[in-house]
C-alpha cells in the first residue's frame, strides 16, 4: 500500500491495514468483464468502463499502487480465460 504521505486527500485514513497486492477489486471487475464480453460483446463494453473506473480508483485512493492493479488485471483475465476455456479443454481430454 503506498505511504499515506503521497496521497493529498482525505480518504488516505479509511485504508485498509492488510497487503494491497494484488488489487481483488480489480481482479473481480476485469474477470467479469472478460468473461461477459466473448458472449455479449455489447455488456463486455459496458462493462468495462467501470472495470477502468474500479482500476483508476484503487490506485487515486491511495488502496493500491498501479503494479497491484495491474496484477489485478492479470489474474481477472487469466480467471477469465480459465472459466470460458475449461469446458472445452474437459471435453477434448475426454474424448
């Protein structure tokens, strides 16, 4: 979590004391997304402005450094890709 001497604002005393790596908000937000979006293009682009929103204010609140949302990202996306690609891979060892 950043110092609290970097963040000009008020919120800096609401943070959580717990590690800040990686950014679960930002995980959440990404893998849902990213998993709506191959199915229904048009929500996954709705979507994804607060996804983007969600990731922007982790990191202006003080909660995160860029790097624990960019982590966060990652593993959304990985989750993603790991949910919409199981089936098939299930169904292709099985067979």
């Amino acid at each position: 979590m950043p110092p609290k001497k970097w963040i000009p604002h008020d919120e800096v005393e609401d943070r959580p004391e717990s590690s800040s790596f990686p950014s679960g908000h930002t995980s959440a937000a990404v893998a849902f997304t990213a998993a709506v979006a191959p199915a229904w293009p048009l929500a996954g682009a709705l979507c994804a402005v607060p996804a983007v929103m969600v990731a922007v204010e982790r990191v202006q609140s003080g909660a995160h450094y860029p790097s624990d949302v960019a982590a966060g990202t990652a593993i959304g996306l990985a989750a993603a890709w790991l949910v919409r690609s199981t089936p098939r891979l299930l169904l292709r060892h099985w067979r």
